[in-house]
C-alpha cells in the first residue's frame, strides 16, 4: 500500500475521486493504485510529484530505500 501517497492526500484533504482526476485517471483505478495492486506508471509518479510539490523518490520509494539503508531492501 502506498500510505505515505494515502496520507499526502489525506492531509491536503483530497478525496480519492479528486487526486484520481488530477492523474487522469478513474477513482476506481486510483484505489487499486493506492492500495499497492496496481503500480503506478511513470507519468502517474511525476504528475504526483508536481502537484504534491516533492520529489518522486519521496512519494513512491520503500521507506528502507528513502533512508538510505540498502540492507533493509523489500524484494519487489
């Protein structure tokens, strides 16, 4: 599940319906992206990344791999 995604846009109080508009794509097929059954594609990550104003690595990388720690990889 993408819960650092789920909590940018709960704190801006977006709901799934509206961020899944401004991705362009269905609130259906937001879910399942945010739930983490549907990767996002790149265009997605950096229509995300320049509304949220952050960096991509910041929205959609493993917390292991934004601290830095290569040891603590989650295999994919």
């Amino acid at each position: 599940m993408q819960m650092y995604l789920w909590r940018l846009r709960k704190e801006r109080k977006l709901s799934q319906n509206q961020f899944a508009k401004i991705l362009g794509m269905s609130r259906n097929t937001y879910s399942a992206k945010e739930r983490g059954e549907i990767p996002f594609n790149s265009d997605e990550m950096f229509k995300a990344s320049e509304y949220l104003e952050l960096p991509i690595d910041q929205i959609f990388l493993p917390i292991c791999h934004q601290n830095g720690d290569i040891n603590n990889r989650v295999e994919v």
